[in-house]
C-alpha cells in the first residue's frame, strides 16, 4: 500500500475510532438484509428472488429477514417459501417499527434496507455496497434517469427536501429513502429518536449529517409499486415535525436564531416607522422581546443539546 493510501486508512480509522464505530474490512463484510413488509403479497416473492440472484452474483454474505408487520394476506406465508428468515408481527405497528424490530435480530454490523414492493432496484446494493469502507451510510437517492413518483407527492417532497437541507446545512438529495446501508450501531445509537412510523428513515438522515457522520448518495431510478402505496397526503405533516424536531435536539441554533430575526426586523421596522410618529407603541416592544425570549431558549437548548451529546465517561 502506497504512503497515501496508508494516511488516508488511517485517518478513516481514527474518524472512526472518535465515533466508537471500527472500520471494517468492506469487501466480503456480512450484511443484514432487513425487508419490512404490510400486505405485499403480490410483490414480497419477486423481490426476494431478485435480492438473492443479485447477492448471489456479487459474492457478498448476507442473511435476509423480512418483518412481517401486521400482514393480512400470506405476505409471511410467501417469504417463508423463499427460504428467508421471517419476523411475524402481532399487529400493524409501522413501518419504523417494523424495521428496529429486524435490525434488532440482524447478525452483522451492516444492516441493509430495501422495501418489499419492488420500487428499489436490488441491482444497486452491490455498488452501494461497495461504499461501506469510505462512509457511515450509503444512501440510494431517488434521482436517477427514470423515477417513478406521483407527481401529487412531488411539491411536497420538494418542500420537506428543502427544508431538511436547510435545517441540515447540507444539500440532501433524498432524505426518505427507503434503501440504504449504515452500522447497526448506528442506529442503536439514535434508537430512542427513530420513530414507529414512515419518518425513521428521514429521522435517521438528518441525525447522522447533524452529528457528522459520513453519508453518500447513490443515484437509482425507482419504480412504480406494485400494489397500493402506504404513504398518505397527512404523512407530510409528521415528516415536517420530524425534521424540525431531530434539528433542534441536535442543532437548536438553526431554528431559534433564524426566528428570532424575524421577530427581531419585525421590530425594528415598527420603531423606526414609530420615530417619525413620535410614539413607540406597544408592538415594536413586543416584537423585540419576544426575538430576544427566542435566542435565549435558543441559546440554552444548545448547551444542552452539547451536554447531552458530550461523550461519557469523559
């Protein structure tokens, strides 16, 4: 190995080494599979079937676990007939659930996550794969050459993109995306942030680049889904709340300082137009300290955000 090529291995290892997650050796590292799955029937055995022959082809080890969250069809009754391992949940508990409940019986350190309505191309997990030694998580962004999302999601997914790159401070090309590779240490570490719902993959985005764990974007296109979609117009909502309310446990500064500006303008646009009335009023008072009230809690929610985040035992 060339003098490079040994700094920049150790330098990876000692970025690492700080965030309590050894490097590992990529190329033939096992993986969890992890396949969370409600009533898809219709697309579980295809899905399986292409994931196993692209596995197959790239000669990495793996196990993969469906989750059958809830089901009211045979989607377990299909998976179990491919000769994967299955997890039978009682009830419908979410698709965030669904997806703790795998990672908590995966095996290896590498959990990957694919949905089970064949939208992901199981032909990028090896080239996503691939990325394991350099990042933290790889993630399959949805903007590829042909993607296939209905066009009634798409002015708020642009919205909620946004808002998340904004809040993250980093341009993120899909904050959602349902495939993925990262450290099941990873996510045991943010376990108690990531949710039930559709939102733990965008909870689990914006945790890992707000504490500046290494994150790559792959390129895929996306399919359209076989059967009905889970995702409701009211999911936008909960993912809006989720990015704000992961942003200000990790990065409250981001929030309150922008807020308290515009309070703050507020108010001094109100005095100024008030000097030339020779009358300050009530409003410009208010405006000012209420911008002065935000930075304050601003202020005091980072110092403990930095407490609570600061290693322990040090």
């Amino acid at each position: 190995m060339s003098t490079v090529g040994k700094q920049k291995a150790q330098s990876l290892t000692s970025e690492s080494e700080e965030r309590g997650l050894a490097l590992e050796l990529p190329l033939g590292a096992p993986v969890s599979i992890v396949v969370p799955a409600y009533n898809e029937e219709a697309a579980i055995g295809s899905q399986i079937e292409n994931i196993q022959n692209v596995m197959r082809r790239s000669g990495w080890t793996y196990e993969m676990i469906v989750v059958d969250d809830g089901s009211t069809d045979n989607t377990a009754a299909v998976a179990q007939g491919h000769g994967v391992g299955v997890i039978q949940v009682p009830r419908n508990r979410g698709y965030g659930a669904a997806l703790k409940a795998g990672i908590a019986a995966a095996q290896h350190e590498w959990i990957l996550i694919i949905d089970a309505d064949g939208t992901y191309p199981a032909e990028a997990i090896p080239k996503m794969l691939e990325r394991i030694g350099e990042y933290d998580m790889v993630v399959a962004a949805r903007i590829g050459s042909d993607v296939h999302i209905p066009w009634v999601r798409r002015p708020a997914r642009w919205l909620l993109g946004r808002s998340a790159s904004y809040l993250a401070e980093q341009r993120i090309p899909d904050f959602n995306s349902g495939l993925r590779v990262f450290r099941k240490s990873l996510a045991q570490q943010f376990e108690h942030l990531l949710p039930a719902g559709f939102s733990f993959t965008t909870t689990i985005t914006i945790a890992s680049l707000c504490n500046d764990y290494r994150v790559f974007y792959l390129p895929i296109n996306y399919s359209r889904r076989v059967g009905r979609s889970k995702i409701r117009p009211a999911h936008a909502y909960q993912f809006l709340l989720v990015i704000l309310r992961t942003v200000v446990y990790f990065n409250p500064l981001r929030v309150f300082l922008p807020l308290g500006a515009v309070f703050f303008l507020a108010g001094l646009a109100k005095f100024v137009h008030d000097l030339f009335r020779w009358n300050l009023s009530e409003s410009a008072v208010m405006f000012s300290l209420t911008a002065v009230v935000l930075w304050s809690v601003g202020l005091l929610a980072d110092q403990i955000a930095r407490i609570a985040l600061a290693p322990k035992g040090k």
